[in-house]
C-alpha cells in the first residue's frame, strides 16, 4: 500500500493538466459567467437567512436634493490699487 500523497494524486494532476490544455478556453468561459451569474445571485440576496412568517420589508434608496429658498449673497472687496505698492 502506497500512502506518499504525490504517487496517489499523480492521476488527479495528470487529469486536470490535460483537461485545461485541452479545454482551457472553455473552462475559463464557464467559470466567468457562472461567476457572474453568482455575484448577482449574492446581490440580490441569495445569502440572506429567510425566516418563516416574517414580513418582507423593501427599502429604497432616495436622493433628495433641496434648493435653497434665498440665494446666498456674494460680496465682493474692491480693493484701491493706489495703495499697493505691489505689482500684480
């Protein structure tokens, strides 16, 4: 009885080594969309514990943008020039 784990996963690596060389593409296809298809699953809830007899509650996400009632006044400084002695 052989127990070295390299001679008893041989087989296994030998598997996985030919079928990505040959069906790599593929795999990598498959595996994008279903990982898609999963991350919208797990948005939309799909993790979520679901309780017996509970009342299904909906929340919304709103953006209320209030104008407001009097414009804020700008003031604006006149400066003399005559007394710079600077030039700008």
């Amino acid at each position: 009885m052989n127990l070295n784990a390299g001679e008893v996963l041989k087989p296994v690596f030998d598997f996985l080594d030919n079928a990505i060389a040959d069906y790599g593409v593929y795999l990598f296809l498959v595996l994008a969309w279903v990982s898609v298809v999963v991350l919208a699953w797990v948005f939309s809830g799909g993790l979520r514990r679901k309780y017996p007899n509970q009342p299904h509650i909906r929340a919304g996400i709103g953006i209320v943008i209030q104008q407001p009632t009097q414009p804020t006044p700008i003031i604006f400084l006149d400066r003399d020039s005559a007394g710079d002695d600077r030039d700008i």
